[in-house]
C-alpha cells in the first residue's frame, strides 16, 4: 500500500512538470485570464481522474489516492474557479469510473465540497503556503470522514489513514513546492521571452532609425573602436562600414582636434553624456567639420560600457561661420581705419595710447609721441582743390608708413584734419628726435608742390615731440598736451621744424 501511495504522489508531481510546459505562457495566478484558469482547472480534473485510475484498492468498493490534491494546488493558486472546474470533474469521473452507486456518490460529493472549501480559503489574507496547508488538512479531514463511514475493520482504517495522511503531508508539501518552482519558472521564462522581444524591438527600432537617418550613428567599446557604423557614414565621410569597424576613432582626427575629442571621449564614459566639435579625415583627401553628441550606455551582464555616436556634418555651417567671422574682423579693422589715407585713426589711436601707456607704466620705460600737420594746408586746398588736397594727405601718410615695420611697435595714426601721430613706445627722446627728422625729411622728398606755401615752394611739416616715464596714477593726456605743445612751438617758430616739450626727466 505504502508503495502505491508513493506512486500516485510521484505521478501527480510528474503531472505538474507536464502542465507546466504545456501551459508555460498561460501562468496561473488568482489575477490569470478567465480562459487560463478554465484550462488550469480542467487539466487538474483531469489529473485528479488519472489518480483515481492508479488509485489503491482499500476493499472492493473503497479505493484511496491523492486526488484531493488536485483540489488544493490549483485553489492555493488559482484561486476558486480552477479548484470548483477540477472538483467538479473528479466528482463526475468518479461516477463515471467507478458506477453510480452509493459507494461513488459518497466521494463524489466529498470533492465538491473539498472544492467549495478551498475556494473560500482561497479568498483568506494569508501566506499561500499556509493557505495550501490548511487546504490539504480540510480535504483530509473530509476524505478521513469517508473512510471512517466506509470502513468498518477498525486495523485497515487505521492502517489507511496512516498512510494517507503521511503520503499526503509529505507529498502535498512536495507537490506545492514543485508547483511554486513551475510557477516561477513559467514565470522567468515569460520575463525572459519578453524581455527579449523588447530587446528585438529596440534593435530593429534602434536599426530603423540608424539606417534611414540622415546623421551618421556609431557605437565605440571604451576603447574608442567602431563596433557599429550607420549607412550614412558613406555620405558624410566617404568611408566604407569595414573600413572603419574595429579601428579607433582617433586614426581619423585632426590632430589639432585630437586632444578635445579625446576629453569628450572620457566625459561621455564617466558622465553619460558630451558634445563635440572636431574636424574629421575624408576617405580621399581633406577633412569636413563634424557635431557630435556622444551618450555612454552601461551592460550589467559584464560590467562594460559602450558609447554612442550621433555625428552630422557642419562643414557648411562652419564655413558660413567663418566668412562671418572674416566679416566681423574687416568691419573691426574698418571702424580703426581712416577711411580716406588707409592708416589708424583717431579712435585706434586713443586705444593704443592707454595701451602703451599701461605697458610704460609697468615696466618703467618712456614712451614718447610724435605730432605733426602740413604747413598751411588750408591755402594748399585754396589753390589745388580738395581732390589733390585729399591725395597729399593720402600720398604723405603712405610714405610716413612704409618707413615703420609692423613689429616695430610704433603706432601711425591720422589725428584729424591735415594733423598725424606716431606712438613711440620704448622710445627716448633721442631716439624720438631721429624719427622725426626722418619723417621731415621723407615728406621733403617728396616734392609735393605748395606755391601757397610761404616758407617753401614745396609741402612741409611742423613736429612737435614730448617724452615721458608714465606714473600708474597718470593719464595720457599728458602726453599728448605736450606733444601738442611742442607743435604748436614749432608753428611759433616758423614752421617746417622739429620742436621738443623738454619733460623727459620727470615722470608724468
């Protein structure tokens, strides 16, 4: 007897594993679809038939099995429905097999109402692992009842209710452990067959958006090596996908840009996201401008990151960039420029005045200023016109300049009117007094005629020179109403000469 309660338990454990594959994708819990529950319950009153049909021969009419725990798992699990289902089809089934008699009638009704029980312990607020026991105890309580009226001989129901409880303690424990372990694991199956449709659907989503985007996607390992390359890298840097996969990203930057991008690189890695803007190599020859926006994504199977790549070519825009900035610049050196002689103007020469100004303040040198104007140039505009006037102011301050290298220091500017400047910075007053010899001496070359002149027949200067060491706390200003004092002496004197404001040996 012993041995074929141990058989029925083994096949309904064996019958556990079976449903569990045929019904892996229809789970049974209290919340499982209607239809689940309906095929749960029938495959359990089936199960319980087939125990009936290995079920053990107490006496001629009285038969003993497991079949009450086909009751109690699918109700522990399932809820009422399934456990009414299975009740009602092991009741039915006894009738069937067995006849229709009292010895069937009996027990039939002992499955209804071991399924009616279940069902409301089903709806109690406790672990179902207490649920299922209290479940097995009522189905053998009752079927105990059973055999109490059926069996008379006091030694075979005392050896049958041994056995039966034990065998269905021990297995009913083992069966609703097993049925957990199905549980879950039809559970993890679906987890895992759904997590990998979602996975599918966002690489094909992931694919779809790579291949028809006009921007060239790539992902990197932390290493900066290609592992993907979108179509689009064919368009953008005429590169083919091998020829690119497995190198690293650097082989094909400028070199200027290399450090920047490889900054961006590290950032992505260790901030999630960056952006960069770096000139990348065409297959053929030169290179285009390229935007980034790099995004890191983290693998937890093995720990490693991979960092994605959205590029697109700005080439234009940075060309268009460019030429507005070429603009911006021409505009800048325009608004410097006197627009009538080509050289600085009085607003470039206030700025660098209070620039060498600063300079000779710091580091304790002279500094020394030249201004000049063209001897009576109102009566050399009287006589020759405004025009020819225009081209001796333009002819004189294109002469002056080709006499100064741009790294000489020195600052040529058009004060106003027929008056020029020179900003000398580092410059004594010796060396400053040889410019200005030079410079009267050059426009004297020139043999610029001036009838209306009344000290030459040719056009002349008057230059007035000032030299000082600048003081933190002083302005330009000094400088220049010195220089302007000293011009104004030369024009005293009679013009056509060179005259100094003696300051150079105090500071201003």
């Amino acid at each position: 007897m012993l041995k074929d309660f141990v058989s029925n338990a083994a096949l309904l454990i064996a019958s556990f594993s079976m449903m569990g594959v045929v019904f892996k994708d229809k789970p049974l819990h209290v919340s499982s679809p209607l239809t689940s529950r309906l095929y749960w319950g029938l495959s359990f009153g089936i199960l319980g038939n087939i125990l009936m049909l290995f079920s053990i021969q107490v006496s001629s009419n009285i038969i003993a099995d497991l079949r009450h725990l086909a009751i109690v798992i699918p109700a522990a699990f399932g809820g009422y429905l399934p456990a009414l289902i299975a009740a009602s089809l092991i009741a039915i089934g006894r009738i069937i097999f067995f006849g229709f008699s009292q010895a069937s009638i009996l027990p039939s009704v002992g499955a209804l109402l071991i399924g009616i029980l279940c069902g409301v312990i089903s709806k109690l607020k406790i672990h179902s692992t207490l649920k299922a026991f209290i479940m097995n105890l009522i189905g053998l309580l009752i079927i105990s009842t059973i055999f109490i009226v059926r069996i008379d001989d006091f030694h075979i129901l005392k050896n049958v209710l041994t056995l039966h409880y034990l065998i269905s303690l021990i297995g009913g424990f083992i069966a609703y452990h097993f049925f957990v372990f199905v549980v879950d694991s039809n559970k993890a199956h679906n987890q895992l067959k759904e997590s990998l449709l979602k996975l599918k659907e966002t690489e094909e989503r992931f694919r779809l958006i790579a291949e028809y985007s006009s921007d060239m996607i790539t992902m990197h390992n932390e290493k900066s090596e290609y592992i993907y390359i979108s179509p689009a890298v064919g368009e953008i840097i005429h590169f083919e996908y091998p020829e690119l996969l497995g190198k690293k990203m650097e082989n094909f930057i400028h070199t200027d840009d290399l450090e920047r991008i490889h900054e961006m690189f590290l950032k992505a890695l260790h901030d999630g996201v960056a952006e960069c803007t770096y000139r990348y190599r065409l297959k053929a020859e030169g290179y285009v401008w390229i935007e980034s926006t790099l995004k890191s994504v983290h693998f937890q199977e093995n720990g490693s990151k991979r960092v994605i790549i959205v590029s697109r070519n700005i080439t234009e825009r940075k060309q268009t960039e460019q030429k507005l900035q070429e603009a911006n610049e021409l505009l800048n050196r325009l608004s410097y420029m006197d627009g009538l002689t080509g050289i600085s103007n009085r607003r470039y020469f206030d700025e660098a005045l209070e620039q060498a100004w600063s300079d000779s303040s710091s580091l304790q040198s002279p500094v020394s200023l030249i201004m000049f104007d063209i001897d009576y140039f109102k009566k050399y505009n009287d006589t020759y016109g405004h025009l020819t006037g225009d081209f001796c102011l333009q002819t004189i301050a294109q002469a002056i300049k080709e006499l100064f290298s741009e790294n000489s220091g020195y600052t040529f500017c058009r004060y106003g009117g027929e008056e020029f400047a020179l900003i000398l910075p580092g410059t004594s007053i010796e060396a400053g007094m040889n410019v200005a010899q030079t410079i009267q001496k050059t426009v004297q070359k020139l043999k610029i005629p001036h009838i209306s002149s009344e000290i030459a027949d040719t056009v002349t200067l008057s230059i007035g020179l000032a030299t000082l060491i600048p003081l933190a706390s002083s302005n330009p200003q000094t400088l220049i109403k010195a220089a302007d004092s000293a011009l104004y002496d030369s024009k005293t004197k009679g013009r056509n000469t060179v005259s100094i404001e003696s300051i150079e040996t105090r500071k201003a």
